[in-house]
C-alpha cells in the first residue's frame, strides 16, 4: 500500500468500532468509487477541528464562546443535567421533557483507564452547580459501572455542598413486556417503583 493509502486507512481506525478491515475498505471506497465524498469529509472534519470547541459554561461543543442552550433566557436555571457526552444531551433535548441547562462531562471517571476527576471537568461543574441559580443537579450518567461510579462521586461532592442532587430513573422500557425484560432491569424497577 501506498504511505497515503496506510495513513488514511490508519486515520479512519481511529474511530470507535472500526478494525483494520473495515477501515481498508472504507479508504479503498472513498478512493476508488467517491473522491467528491472523500474531499467533502476532509473539508468537513477539517472545519469542525477548527471552528468547534467547548461551551464556557457547559462543556458541550460549539462554535460560540457560550451554546445556544446556555444562552437561552427560556430555559430553566435552576436545573442543571450532568450528561457524559453531547450525544447523551442531544438524547435528553429530543425527548422535549427536561427545559433546564446542562453540564457535559466529555467522559466518566475509570481508575483503570487513568481518568480521574480532573480528566472529566468536575471543578468546572463544581463553579458551575454552585452558580447561585442552580437548586437542583439532575445526574443523567450512564448506568454502566463506570456511569454509576461517576454518579455517585458527583453526588456526594455536590451533596456536601448542599444542593439538592437527582438520579435518572431506570426500569422496564416504555413499550416493553416483562416477559422478556431482564431479571436485572425488573429488579431496579421494583426497587425504584414510586406512586401512582
């Protein structure tokens, strides 16, 4: 292969959930059957390294110095929704339930991959929650070991400080039949049951 060729190819497995395989095949596609699509990815990713960078307040990313859901005087400021990744807000914005602000991790904490608290912006969160404005901190982490172990860590850190901190819930899936929903979910929801 051509040193171009091996460098694209080794560019494009840098992305999550592609081997060297499916790389190949994609450098060897863009190449042999859609070089307009190729120069318009290259000009794409090269805008977007450029022009985006993190939200002042937030964390998110954006292409102002503050994001358009920071900078919203609609939303609700006394609620603050500590997600992992833009992707998890996106997710919570299209359900059209939560109006308050949000505070982006851009990771979770995992001793044994070497991330820490720093690594994930909790002193920025911490400014952020103790703000004056904010009364409640909504915790919207994964529910993976490592999303319950930063979880945890952020609420007794925010705990301490005296707000008021929330858990996303979890359970049966809207739509889902408890037949074929896992022990384990069916556990949680009968644990987290609450009133009707």
């Amino acid at each position: 292969m051509s040193k171009s060729l091996e460098f694209l190819t080794e560019a494009l497995r840098r992305l999550p959930g592609i081997g060297p395989k499916s790389a190949q095949r994609m450098a060897f596609h863009l190449l042999q059957h859609d070089r307009e699509g190729a120069d318009m990815l290259s000009r794409a990713l090269q805008q977007a390294v450029s022009a985006v960078h993190h939200c002042a307040l937030c964390n998110t990313f954006t292409e102002e110095e503050v994001c358009d859901t920071c900078s919203d005087e609609q939303r609700e400021r006394h609620l603050l929704c500590v997600v992992e990744t833009p992707a998890d807000q996106l997710m919570i914005e299209q359900t059209l339930t939560y109006k308050g602000l949000y505070f982006v991790l851009m990771g979770r904490l995992s001793p044994l991959d070497g991330i820490g608290p720093k690594d994930i912006h909790l002193e920025k969160l911490l400014a952020r929650a103790a703000d004056g404005l904010v009364t409640e901190v909504v915790l919207a982490t994964n529910f993976t070991n490592e999303g319950e172990a930063t979880a945890h860590y952020i609420s007794e850190m925010l705990k301490a400080r005296g707000l008021r901190v929330s858990r996303l819930a979890r359970g049966v899936p809207v739509g889902g039949e408890l037949e074929y929903v896992d022990a384990g979910t069916i556990a949680r929801a009968m644990l987290d049951r609450r009133a009707t």
